[in-house]
C-alpha cells in the first residue's frame, strides 16, 4: 500500500511540442541529465509547464543535478499552477511524505483529487491510498476501493494490487477471493512483486483459484528475486515442507535468512527454529536466541514462547528468570494458539523458579516498557 514515486517519464513529452525542446528530449532519452538541463531550463523559466515538470523531477530524483527537494518542489509548483496535473500529483506526493516542504496530508490529498479528477492514473491510486489510511480525508474503505478501482482500469498495477488486496480482506468491497486474485493477477504481470506474492499466496492457499503449489512457488520466485520478504518467506516455507518444489532444507534456510535480512518477522521466527533445530544449517542456540529475540521485538508470539524457554534454559544465553518470564507471559498474553498459551502459563507456573517480589515487579516493568514501544513503532507506521 506503499505509495511510490509517480513514474511520469515515459509519458512525460508525449503531448508537448517536440520542436521547442528536441534537443532536451534526445539528452533525456540518452539518460543525459546534465544536457537535458542545460536545454530544458530556458524553455521552463519561459513558462513551459512541461519542462518546469520534467526539471523539478530531475531534482527530486537527483538525476544531472544535486537531489534538492526544495529545488523540485519550486519547478513542480510553476508547473502546476499552469494547470500540470502530473505536477500536481508530485507536489502530492512531496507534501504526503515531507520532501522539501512540511508534511501536510490534508494539501496531499488536494493535490491528488485536482489530478485524480483529470485523469491521472498515478493521482488516482495515491487518492485511494490518502483514503485507505485517512490521511488528511477521513478514512473511508469505500472511496479508496473507488479510486483504485479507477486507477486499475485504467491498467495502473499498484492500484490493481490494492484493489486485490481490499477485495481479500473485505474493506470498502464485499469479500471475494475470485475477484482479488484476478486484480492480483493482471497487477503481477505487470512485473508488481506485492501482487506476485499474493498471487502465490492465493494458490498456496486456494482462494479464488484452484490450489496448486507449483504455481504458487513460480510467482513466490518471480516476486523473492525483486527482493520481496513476503514471497522469500514464502519460499522458504515451501522448501521446507516440499510443496511446489523439490524439499530442500538448505534452499529454505536460504530464503528464510534473505527474508529476515530484510526485517520480516515471520522470517525472523523461522530462521529462529532452523537454528534451534540444526535443519538447513548447523545447530546454533546464540542465532537462534538473536533471531527469535528479533521477531520477538515484531510481536510474533510464537517467538517469544521459544525465546523465553531457551533463556530459561540457558541455551544461547545466560539463565535468566526475568527474562524467561518477560516473554513466556508476553507470548501466553498475545497468542492466539490456545495450545502455547496453555504450555507458556504451565511454564511459568511449574517449571521457572519462583520469582520474588521485587523480580515479579521487575518483570511487570519490562512489559510495560515492551508494549510502549510497540504503541511507538505503531505510531511511526
């Protein structure tokens, strides 16, 4: 649902006269920023809005010129006060994310209907995301599908792949696993890596297709190899049990390591386990503590139920009570498996030592502090 920086290039002079800027269009085709400067910022300081669109994206990408967002954000404000909806959909997109001038969503949100309502594909998708969130508009699932929607008719595949996601998850639209996979698809085809990953996710888990692994692990693959944790989680789930793929352990601790690089936390958890357990990769109780206390941090509780019992243990790190109790309790109190919480309670009232009061109260202040910090990261998100 990320918003991405809107990608005007291709159709950037299409329907600007050629015969006023030639020389900057051949220098921009033969990635010569500094020429396409050089030609380009006569014409935009004579009022041509195209130009002034094409110089202040120069500047925000930093192509031929020093990145400068305040530079940008000037040329692309000429240019949009010309009337220039895809210059008015980047002055959007620099006030949502606070690029050379204070954030302000509500003038986002403006910015991006005055483009949407003109035709803008990439207008339309950043409406419907303002929407989704309810930033600077109240938030409304019917809108933002509404935006999407016209944004994926018009062939745009983030919009495709959050129209897919809205209809799995039955916000702003009724549910149905057919539809989200046939947005899913076409935004997957478009080479989009969250789509190729829910896509997969759809076969492997037959919703809206015919179940098929092997199908499921081609599009996991597609999306892992743009770097997709998700679909490099996904992977490694599927080389460990052998589904789709031939079962290899060594090729799931592969994907499951790539995916946790990249901070995803189921990832972080699985490579946990390969740790613990020595399968894909040599038995290693300190990784395995440092990764589950990774995904233990991203309130995965099935982490904290294993973390807490290795301290306990003292395996890949020291004894220790408070610890051990901090995220056995965390995990009993989060889960919604009914077995671990059922075993973390057992633990903590069997098989630790019994804490003494100052511990217990030492304890209660840790998870205090834990939960603060997730509200913090929560906030930031």
């Amino acid at each position: 649902m990320m918003r991405r920086l809107p990608m005007i290039v291709a159709m950037l002079w299409m329907t600007a006269s050629l015969a006023d800027y030639k020389a900057a269009v051949n220098a921009y085709e033969r990635h010569d920023y500094a020429t396409t400067l050089h030609e380009g910022l006569p014409l935009a300081e004579q009022g041509n809005a195209k130009v002034q669109r094409l110089i202040g994206f120069l500047y925000i990408k930093g192509m031929g010129v020093p990145q400068d967002f305040k530079e940008a954000f000037k040329w692309l404000q000429k240019s949009a006060d010309l009337g220039d909806d895809q210059a008015k959909n980047l002055l959007g997109f620099m006030y949502s994310e606070g690029l050379g001038v204070s954030q302000d969503y509500a003038a986002a949100a403006n910015l991006f209907r005055q483009a949407a309502e003109h035709g803008n594909a990439s207008a339309k998708y950043n409406l419907g995301v303002i929407y989704q969130k309810g930033q600077g508009v109240t938030r409304d699932y019917i809108a933002a599908a509404k935006w999407y929607r016209q944004a994926a008719d018009l062939n745009y595949a983030d919009a495709q792949n959050n129209l897919g996601e809205m209809y799995s998850d039955g916000k702003g639209v009724p549910q149905d696993h057919v539809m989200a996979a046939k947005w899913f698809r076409l935004a997957a085809e478009q080479g989009n890596p969250d789509a190729q990953n829910s896509l997969g996710e759809a076969y492997h888990r037959n919703k809206g297709v015919a179940q098929d692994h092997a199908v499921a692990a081609r599009w996991f693959r597609l999306a892992a190899d743009q770097g997709n944790a998700k679909a490099q989680n996904n992977l490694g789930v599927l080389y460990a049990t052998g589904q789709g793929v031939a079962q290899d352990n060594t090729a799931s601790f592969k994907f499951y390591h790539q995916a946790a690089d990249r901070r995803h936390a189921p990832a972080e958890y699985n490579l946990g386990l390969a740790y613990v357990s020595g399968i894909g990769t040599p038995q290693d109780y300190t990784a395995a503590v440092a990764w589950l206390r990774k995904a233990a941090d991203h309130a995965v509780p099935e982490a904290q139920y294993v973390l807490g019992q290795l301290i306990m243990r003292g395996q890949g790190a020291l004894k220790d009570s408070v610890q051990a109790s901090l995220w056995l309790r965390l995990a009993a109190a989060q889960t919604e498996n009914l077995t671990i919480q059922k075993k973390a309670q057992e633990i903590l009232s069997g098989q630790l030592p019994a804490l003494t009061t100052e511990q217990i109260a030492q304890v209660d202040k840790l998870i205090s502090a834990w939960k603060t910090a997730q509200d913090i990261t929560k906030m930031h998100h």
